[in-house]
C-alpha cells in the first residue's frame, strides 16, 4: 500500500501522487509497488528493499542525493492468548532532493498518527524538520509502550498473589522479553540519531537544533526507563519463582505429614486383623482407641516441629 500526503492551508492531507515535497509512505508494498516508486522517485532500491527484513538494524546509509535512515519503532500487538505482545519493527526513512520516503512490514501507531494530523505543525516540504518529528514521535510512544508495560506488570504481580499459576509467569516472561527489545532498539536508534547530530547525515538547520535535542532528551529517557522496568521486572519473577516453589515445598510437606498420620491407623488395624491368638488385648474397642491415640500423639509431635 503506498500513500501521499503533502500540506495544504497547514493541514497534512492525503494526495494522490508524489509531488514535489511530499510524504510517500509505504507499508508492506508490492514488488510492483516499490518498482514503481524507485523509478518515479530515482531511489536506489536496496534503499526500498533494506527496511523489509525485520532484521534490519538501526543505520544510516548516504549515496548520492539520497539518505537512507532506518530506525526500529515499538508496535503493539495481540498474542495468540489474546495478550498485548510488544515488540519492535524496522522502519526506513529515505530523503530525497524532493521527498521523504518511509518503507514499513506493518502499519505504526506512530506513523498513523502523523498521517491522521494528530501530530501538528508538520511539513513534509521541510524533510529535516519532518525527519525529526517522526523520530520524536516514535520517542514518545517508546515511553507510552513502556508505560503500559509497567502497567501490566503490576496488573499481572496481583493476579500471581491470588493464584501463583504459570499463566502469570509466561505473561512477565514476555513482558521481559519485551523490554530486552526495547532496550536492544533504543540503543541503535540513540546511535544513529547521535550521527544526524553530526550534521553530516542531514542538513541541520538552528531551529532543528532545538527538535533533536528533545528526541536525544526522549530516547534517553526511554533507555534508562526501559533498564529500570527490566531491572524491577526481573527481580519480580525471580521473588515470585522462589514463592512458589516454597509453597510447592509446603504443600509436600503437608502432605506428607497427612500420609504419615493415615498410615498409622492402617498399620494398627492390619496388625489386630490378622487370624492368629495371642494378640495384646484381644477386645474391639482397644484397636481404634490404640490407633486414635497415637495418632493424636503423632500429630501433636509433627505440630510442635510445624511440619503440618
């Protein structure tokens, strides 16, 4: 799918075709799509192509009059257990002479955003400009997905204090892994934004400077949260890991304690159920007040040493 969008009375709308400062987005394109675009727009197509593996890394490459930006971008999106499974996404951001050109796998919130004007005061005709916008927007929502991740943490840290099912602990599992993306994302994206400070990438402008200072500012934040999360997600699983197996031990020693007690009326009454003479007090009521009794005794011994 690949649509247009250019500015008109300061409002991003839709157009219909690539016009000199205006937004292609791409998402999940045709080969006959990218073919397309490459030959209209002279983009080299490594450049349309290097955005489709998802396991592109976060780089810059320059050739020409061409810049080709890839960064990773959160998406959120529902497991198999009807869960919210977060994870990161490839993106390739390629500036023109004339346009900005973005190439996704997926659909973004962050770019969908953009695209619905819920993202004012921006101007694709201004590529650094624009350039900086998405990297701020894909900052903040880094640090919305975070939120919800912390979120559901705690969420999920209740339901284990009632039920200690293995149900809550695959759900921290992923919400950890989760976090490992995060953190492995941002870290390439904070390198390669930190070479667009250079000013070598693209050409910076002073009311630019401004811009991506707040994305560093974001990006940063996101890392040293992301690391706080993964650092208090991981000592939760570990606490909740030793809980229960500690309940696990409990219950095998009630239960063993339980065993012990019920085997010693079993013992007892096999022992006055056998068909010899000679047995000690031969009379009906002495089994099970012999067996009644030491077995009181018994579980007043396994209570004092808190075995049951």
């Amino acid at each position: 799918m690949v649509r247009y969008y250019k500015n008109a009375d300061n409002k991003l709308i839709e157009a219909s075709a690539a016009e000199p400062g205006t937004w292609v987005n791409m998402i999940n394109p045709t080969e006959e799509e990218l073919n397309a675009i490459g030959e209209e727009l002279k983009i080299d197509a490594s450049f349309l192509h290097a955005a489709l593996d998802e396991e592109e890394t976060s780089h810059i490459d320059c050739e020409e009059n061409q810049t080709l930006i890839i960064i990773d971008v959160p998406v959120a999106e529902t497991g198999e257990k009807n869960n919210v499974v977060f994870a990161t996404l490839p993106v390739g951001i390629i500036v023109t002479t004339d346009n900005v050109v973005t190439v996704s796998l997926k659909e973004t919130s962050a770019f969908r955003e953009i695209a619905e004007g819920k993202v004012k005061n921006v101007f694709p005709v201004q590529k650094t400009k624009f350039v900086l916008q998405v990297l701020l927007r894909v900052a903040k929502r880094y640090l919305y997905y975070l939120k919800q991740i912390d979120k559901i943490s705690h969420f999920v840290e209740k339901q284990l204090h009632k039920s200690m099912k293995n149900k809550e602990l695959f759900q921290l599992l992923e919400l950890e892994k989760s976090l490992v993306y995060f953190s492995t994302s941002l870290q390439s994206d904070s390198i390669t934004i930190k070479k667009i400070l250079s000013g070598k990438v693209l050409k910076l402008y002073e009311e630019d400077q401004d811009l991506l200072d707040d994305v560093l500012i974001e990006i940063n934040q996101a890392i040293e949260m992301s690391h706080i999360y993964s650092s208090i997600l991981t000592g939760t699983m570990d606490a909740f890991a030793s809980v229960i197996s500690n309940n696990l031990n409990i219950v095998m020693k009630v239960l063993t304690s339980v065993t012990i007690l019920l085997t010693i009326p079993n013992v007892i009454f096999s022992y006055y159920g056998m068909n010899v003479s000679g047995l000690p007090v031969p009379v009906s009521w002495f089994p099970p007040l012999f067996a009644a009794a030491v077995t009181v005794i018994t579980g007043i011994i396994l209570r004092r040493r808190d075995l049951i």
